[in-house]
C-alpha cells in the first residue's frame, strides 16, 4: 500500500524523470567531461546495481509511474473528445523487455549486457523470451478498449533476420515482422493489422533512428490521427516531434544514440538530473497543455548520430 507522500513523491519523480529527457536539446554534449584523476564508473559496479534496480523492483515502480501519467493524460483527453485518436508504443523496454536476453536465464545464454545480434534475434524472434512490461501492457489494453488505435513504432527492421541457436549453435533464418506481430499478440499487445506496427526500412541508413521514427508518426498523422501520446526508452523514440505528448521509461542498460553525442547519465527514470534546458521547438512536450496540444503536432526532425546498435531501438 503506497500512501499519499509516496504517491505524490513518486509522480514528481516520474515527472522529472520524463520531462528532462523530453525537454533536453539535440546536439549538446550533456555528459560530464572526464574530470582530472577521476577514476570511470567500474562496470561491474553499474552491471550489479542495474541488476539490484530490476530485483528489487524499483525499475518496474518507475515505469509504473510513468505509465500511470500517460494513463491519466490519455483519459483526460479522451474525456474532452479526440477524433482518431492514436497511441504509439516503441517495442523493445517499452512494450517488451529485453532484461533477460540482457543478463541471461538458467537455460538461455544471455549477452552480459552486450550485443550480439543473433543471440539477440534468437531470444526476440526464435523463442520470444521477451516478456510484457506490465505497466505499458495495461496502457495499451486501456487504450484499445476505449477505442483508441495502438501502433507500434520500432527500430527492428523489416527484413529478415539470421537466429543463433545459443546451445546448438544452429542458425535459422526468421522473418521480422512475421515473428513481431505473432510475439505482440501472443504477449497481450493487439497488433490490428500490418498498417499499425512500423518497421525501420531496410534501405534506411541514416545514422540516427530519429528521422524515420517520427516519420512514422508523421505518416499516422496524415491518416488522419491524432496521436495523443508516444512512449518510449530512449530520446530517439520521442524526438522529433508528431505526438502530444512524449513518455520516457528508464531503460539503464543500453543508449541508442539520437546526435552521436554524450547524453546525461543515468538512467531515463532519474529522478536527480539537475540538468535545465528549454523545450526545442517541434519536440513533442510534457508541459504542454492539453488545449494547445494539436498545436504542436508539426515538428521535423533536426537531429542526426550514430545508432551502435541497430537490432534494437
Ligand atoms: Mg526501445
């Protein structure tokens, strides 16, 4: 039983938390500089406390929050009357979590928080050990049973996909979309039809998963949507504009990088950036009320960097 001090102390955190990602500005370095004789952060250190973050539950708490505003912003709009609405979830940490591909189970070979991309095919699309994320699965669930349209933007490509076999060491060779639909629907997420789940084009090469992921939201747009909310683990997945209101989960094992610089530490969820900056003109925004919130359905993506890891986004 949380009681109201928590209640109110964990929505202020998830606040923070989703506005200081959402607001930040593309293109500057927010990470600290190497200090002089300052020793990094021990990997081991950050790969244990990132394993404590999700046993003890805290993680999930968080991304509880998070949905929870998504939630209450999603009612309360409806409740005014939206004509099509939309609701875009990214896929992996944000529909699915990839936790257990991260850091392995007693029977399936795990990455160690790397990235090998077809043992990471193997656990996505082979076996399909990636389990709903509770909180964003009752948001969808929500939201398509008050009649609102749920797609899915992901940075999975829409091709097919070499999958290791991580005891047998056999490949096999799977279809991307095929397998996500058949996951999504399996795990409580209705896929509607093949219009409603977004993959990233083969022949895309830009550096950055920005520009084709609000393109995405652009294209859901002009079939006359409005999407009300977009959520999702990293920056990439909210900037650029073509949405309401933009959510962020935590997600601290990975960055997909949006401008090929350093982002602010931590993860998503932090509650302690004393990081300020001013929202980007055409970034979808927390702070934006919801009478003006059709107003900044206009934005472009500005920004361009390397994606290290092109499996997941
Ligand atoms: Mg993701």
């Amino acid at each position: 039983m949380i009681d109201n001090g928590r209640r109110n102390l964990l929505r202020g955190a998830a606040t923070l938390a989703v506005a200081a990602p959402v607001l930040a500005t593309g293109g500057v370095a927010l990470a600290d500089p190497p200090r002089k004789g300052r020793e990094p952060e021990n990997l081991t250190d950050l790969q244990t406390e990132i394993k404590t973050y999700k046993s003890s539950g805290a993680w999930d708490t968080q991304i509880a929050a998070v949905a929870d505003e998504a939630l209450t912003y999603l009612k309360h709009r409806l409740r005014h009357g939206v004509r099509k609405p939309a609701v875009v979830f990214d896929i992996d940490d944000t529909a699915l979590s990839t936790y257990d591909e991260e850091t392995g189970t007693s029977t399936i070979t795990g990455s160690g928080f790397g990235y090998y991309g077809p043992l990471w095919n193997y656990w996505a699309y082979e076996v399909k050990e990636f389990p709903a994320i509770a909180a964003n699965l009752e948001l969808a669930k929500y939201a398509l049973g008050a009649g609102v349209d749920v797609f899915y933007v992901t940075g999975r490509r829409e091709s097919t996909a070499t999958s290791l076999n991580p005891s047998t060491f056999a490949t096999t060779k799977v279809t991307i979309r095929t397998e996500t639909i058949a996951d999504l629907n399996a795990k409580g997420y209705t896929v509607a039809d093949d219009a409603h789940l977004y993959l990233r084009p083969t022949g895309d090469t830009n550096a950055s998963v920005v520009p084709y992921k609000s393109g995405a939201r652009a294209s859901i747009e002009a079939k006359g949507y409005d999407i009300v909310l977009n959520i999702g683990d990293q920056r990439s997945d909210l900037d650029g504009g073509h949405a309401d209101r933009a959510f962020k989960v935590p997600n601290p094992m990975y960055k997909i990088s949006w401008s090929g610089v350093a982002e602010a530490p931590g993860p998503g969820a932090s509650a302690t950036s004393s990081r300020t900056t001013s929202a980007k003109p055409g970034t979808s925004g927390w702070s934006v009320p919801c009478a003006q919130a059709s107003a900044t359905r206009s934005g472009s993506a500005s920004v361009s960097g390397t994606q290290a890891r092109s499996g997941r986004a």
